[in-house]
C-alpha cells in the first residue's frame, strides 16, 4: 500500500505532470488508498501490519499496456515510392519483375516554408465591341482586405499561440530563425484581433446561444494576469468564465472580475440546472432567476482530503472513503447506459449520503471548531441540498469536473504567455478558446476547421442558420487537411 501511494503521489505532485492526467480521479485515488491504510492499521496490530503492508505493496493494478511506438490517423496522406536498384535503370531490357516487392514504412513530416504568392488580374477586351469597358476577374473575398496573410499564415498563427501555448514573441523568433521572415508580434497580434472580432465571433454568438439553451450546465472560472496601463501597478487581475453543457459543448467569456453582474449576461433568463463550486455569486444568481444549483462532490472531498494529507486528520478518511463509493457507482453507471440513472442512485448512492449526513450533524457538534475537518464538514452541510441534487437529475454529474477541465488549457497556454496583454484581448482570447476547445470536443481537426470556416465567411451572409451550420459539432469530423 506504501508503494501505492508513493506512485499515486508522485503522478499528482511530480514534476513531471501532463495536461492528459485527470487530476480529479488521482485525487480520488489516493484518498481511498490513504484511507484504507488508516482502517487497516486501526484494526491490526503491529505485526499484522507489517504483513497487511508485504501483502499490498504486491502488484495490484492492472497490467501496464504495452507503448505503441506510434498511432496514425485513418485518414493520413499514403504515397508509394518504389526503389529500383541502378543496374536495373541502367538497362530496365535486360531484367523482369518477380513476385511482390519487399515492403517497409516511415513516417515523414514536411517542414513548413514561406511562399509569396503574386496574384495577377490581366485585363480583356471584347474583339467585337471595343466599346465594352475591359475585362478582370473580380478580386476574391478575403478574410484580410489588404493584409498579407493567407489564411494558412492565420491559422497557423493562432494555433501556436492557443492551441500549442507558443507567444507571439517566440514566434518572431522562430520564424527569423528557421525561415528567415521577421513579422513583428504587433502585426500579428492585428491579425488575430481581426479574424476573432470580425470573424469568428459569428460562430462564437451561434456556441453561445446553444449553450445558455442546455438545460443543464456546469460553471467555472479561473484568473489570468492582464496588463492596464489605465491601473495602478500597470497589472491586474482579469477572469476567464467558462460554460459546458452535457454535450461537451463550451463557451468561454472574458471579464475584468468576479462579481455578480459578470455571470448576469450568461445566466440572465436560465431555467435549468447549473453545477458548480460554493462560489456565492451562482448561488445569489440562482435565487433571482430562479434556475437550480447543483453541488460538486469534488470539493467536497477535497476538503476532507486537505485535512487528512497535510494535517494527520484521520478522522476525515471515513468521509473520503464514503465519496469513493458514490464515484464507484457513477462509474458503474457509465459502464452500463442501459440502466435507469436515477433508479440507481436513489437505490445505491442516497443510503450513503444519508450515513454521511448523520455522521455530519455528530460531527458539527463534536469536532474542534479550529480543526480542518471541522470547516470540511461545516463546508459540506451549508451545501448539502445541492449537493444531493443530482440524485433525481439524470443528466446531472456527481461533480464540477467538467468545467475544471474546461479551464486547463488556458493555465497551460498562461504558463508560456503568462498574461493577456490588455483588457480588450481577453475578449478574442475568449472567443478562440471557445472555437479550439469545441473542435477537440467533437474531434475535428482545428488546424482543418479554421482553414475551412475562415474560406467560407467572406462569402457568406450574415445568417444565423447558416453560421449555426459552421458550428464544429455540426461539421464532419473528417475535414480535409487543407
């Protein structure tokens, strides 16, 4: 069990962490394995403790699945080189083909390169009637009237940037050293000002408006550094809010703070179910437009597990194992769609969230009101009826999860371009954010989506129907790489 733990805690705390790692389920983890550590030395004695801990410490996860050394989309470029020895090109007469060619693979990349493109509209006049005013094709519709680049140069741009957490000024860097092309960070910092604000906002308003209709939403925010010349200290502190229904469809929305009049424009009017963590402005929202809030598990027994790893409060570990049960049977749940949610949770989960309960009213009054198990349960009563809430909601989640993960992208990107650099650029940082992550959603390519969209808009109208098409859960997710 030692080792276990060890290995739990070196994937939660390591220094070696990855955005692919669920956080949330290793907490969960070593919570139970902690727990179940305590329960076995409470119940043992010292010697049978020692045994407890030789038999544990044998390999008990599953076995580990073998590393491939590369996986390749279905649909990747193929070509066929066929590699004839000299003699044979020497004198292709004197030889014949036999049987099938021996056959090997590598991967190949080709590097990215600059190329100017010079567009000519040659002028015509018609042979019959020279009066007729002289011919040019029409200028095509661009998504940059008068700029430079094409919308491959834009992609590519805004991906290193949102999508690999590369900042502009690294770019320059890169582009001056390995293709020899200075663009300075301000020009292109234009470009994505104008594809965001100009462009794609139309589908950002189109998400927005599916979204706020979902009965069902998980809310979150996070804060992110923005330079202000207009403030003080030249910095403060800025918030990226982010929504997701249970489609996995997300929406993200830049604002100078976290009161309530920041959340009032999403929230204005919704009739559904919001889960979140105990921020008071959801619930203050809640009790005005008359929506439900349901409460996250997850924090709760975050709070429990605080207690028990950084302050040896081992009573906290009932209550951890306790939620380790429910998470056992929404995992259950997932792994067979066939049955009734909430028959099942009713059956199985709401007797234990009634032990809990009961053992949260002894607690309350037993516990020393400076210890932090005290305030973990003090934490969990003030919410404990949204906390049950998803018992009778099947599209309801156990936790705020989701929106957690939602907000990930945006630490990493912040680790590398550590602050939005003015008030008004959080608003395309929120826009992209909201196009990029609901591409990964829904498996499109966002290198292939923007290519696409970015091609269509200039000749569209500002239709709503017609942008909602352009949505990426309604596009296919084999977009051609462009």
């Amino acid at each position: 069990m030692g080792k276990l733990i060890g290995a739990l805690r070196q994937k939660l705390f390591g220094t070696g962490k990855s955005e692919k790692v669920d956080y949330a389920q290793l907490e969960i983890q070593l919570g139970l394995a902690e727990a179940q550590l305590v329960s076995l030395y409470a119940q043992s004695s010292e010697k049978e403790d020692r045994q407890i801990d030789d038999l544990v410490t044998e390999p008990t996860e599953a076995p580990v699945e073998r590393v491939t050394r590369y996986s390749l989309p279905d649909d990747i470029e193929e070509r066929t080189e066929r590699i004839i020895p000299e003699e044979v090109l020497a004198a292709p007469e004197d030889f014949r083909e036999i049987g099938q060619p021996e056959v090997t693979e590598i991967i190949d990349l080709e590097p990215a390169k600059f190329i100017k493109i010079k567009q000519e509209y040659p002028r015509y006049v018609c042979k019959a009637d020279r009066s007729q005013a002289p011919l040019t094709a029409p200028h095509p519709a661009r998504v940059l009237l008068g700029g430079l680049a094409s919308v491959r140069l834009l992609v590519h741009v805004i991906l290193a940037k949102y999508l690999e957490h590369m900042p502009l000024h690294r770019q320059v860097q890169s582009f001056k050293l390995r293709y020899g092309v200075h663009l300075s960070r301000k020009t292109m910092g234009g470009w994505i000002e104008h594809v965001a604000e100009q462009w794609l906002s139309m589908i950002y308003e189109s998400i927005k408006s599916d979204v706020r209709s979902s009965l069902y939403l998980n809310g979150d925010e996070t804060p992110i550094t923005c330079l202000d010349r207009d403030f003080g200290k030249g910095s403060r502190k800025g918030y990226l809010w982010v929504y997701t229904n249970r489609d996995g469809d997300s929406i993200y929305e830049w604002h100078m703070g976290r009161s309530a009049k920041c959340a009032e424009p999403m929230l204005k009017g919704y009739r559904g179910l919001l889960q979140s963590d105990a921020y008071k402005v959801y619930s203050s929202i809640s009790k005005k437009e008359g929506f439900l809030l349901v409460g996250c598990m997850a924090h709760v027994r975050r709070k429990f597990h605080e207690a028990w790893r950084d302050y040896d409060e081992r009573h906290s570990g009932w209550y951890i194992l306790q939620i380790g049960e429910l998470y056992k049977i929404e995992r259950e749940l997932k792994e067979h769609p066939e049955r009734d949610i909430v028959a099942t949770r009713l059956q199985k989960s709401r007797p234990i969230l009634d032990a809990i309960k009961e053992q949260l009213d002894t607690d309350i009054l037993t516990l020393n009101s400076s210890s932090k198990s005290y305030q973990a349960v003090q934490y969990t009563l003030n919410i404990w009826v949204n906390l049950c809430r998803y018992l009778y909601y099947p599209d309801a989640n156990i936790d705020n999860n989701a929106a957690e993960r939602a907000v990930r992208p945006s630490k990493l990107g912040m680790k590398n371009w550590l602050f939005v650099g003015h008030p008004l650029a959080g608003k395309r940082t929120a826009i992209i954010y909201t196009i990029i992550e609901n591409c990964k959603t829904h498996g499109v390519d966002p290198q292939a989506y923007l290519h696409d969209v970015l091609e269509q808009l200039p000749h569209m109208k500002n239709d709503p129907e017609r942008i909602r098409e352009l949505q990426p859960k309604n596009l296919s997710k084999s977009c051609s790489n462009p």
